[in-house]
C-alpha cells in the first residue's frame, strides 16, 4: 500500500497533482474494505461474547451450584 502512495507522489510531483489524488481515489476503496472488515470482526466477536448464548464447551460452563443440604429425616418432636 506504502508502494502506491510513493508512486503517487513521485508521479504527481512530476506531473502535477493529478496522479496524486488519483492513487488516493484507488486507495480510498481498498481502506474502506478494510475497515469495513475490521468493524466486521468487532461486532462478531461482541456477538459470540454474549452471555445469553450457551457455552461453546462444557469447560466454559460455570460451575454447578452446590447442592442443598440434605434433609434430617427424623425432625425434632
């Protein structure tokens, strides 16, 4: 990318501002995709890191609750 906007400006130095902004014209469609791309990634993972999805593997799950405690089965009279 470094490459075009070099050749840009030696080329428009000598022959005017026209090739100048012309690279830049190439260069706006390509920078736009990127940051398109890179605002793509962002929201993905904001999606995948909802906590109302499930887990991706049981590993990721938290930990059970503890179980309640046990009942006395002869209560006091």
């Amino acid at each position: 990318m470094s490459v075009l906007v070099t050749f840009g400006f030696v080329h428009g130095y000598r022959s005017g501002i026209g090739l100048v902004s012309s690279s830049l014209v190439l260069l706006n469609p390509l920078l736009t995709l990127l940051s398109l791309s890179a605002a793509g990634l962002g929201v993905a993972a904001v999606v995948a890191d909802r906590p109302d999805r499930a887990p991706a593997s049981p590993s990721a799950a938290p930990p059970a609750p503890p179980p309640a405690p046990a009942r006395d089965p002869y209560p006091p009279a």
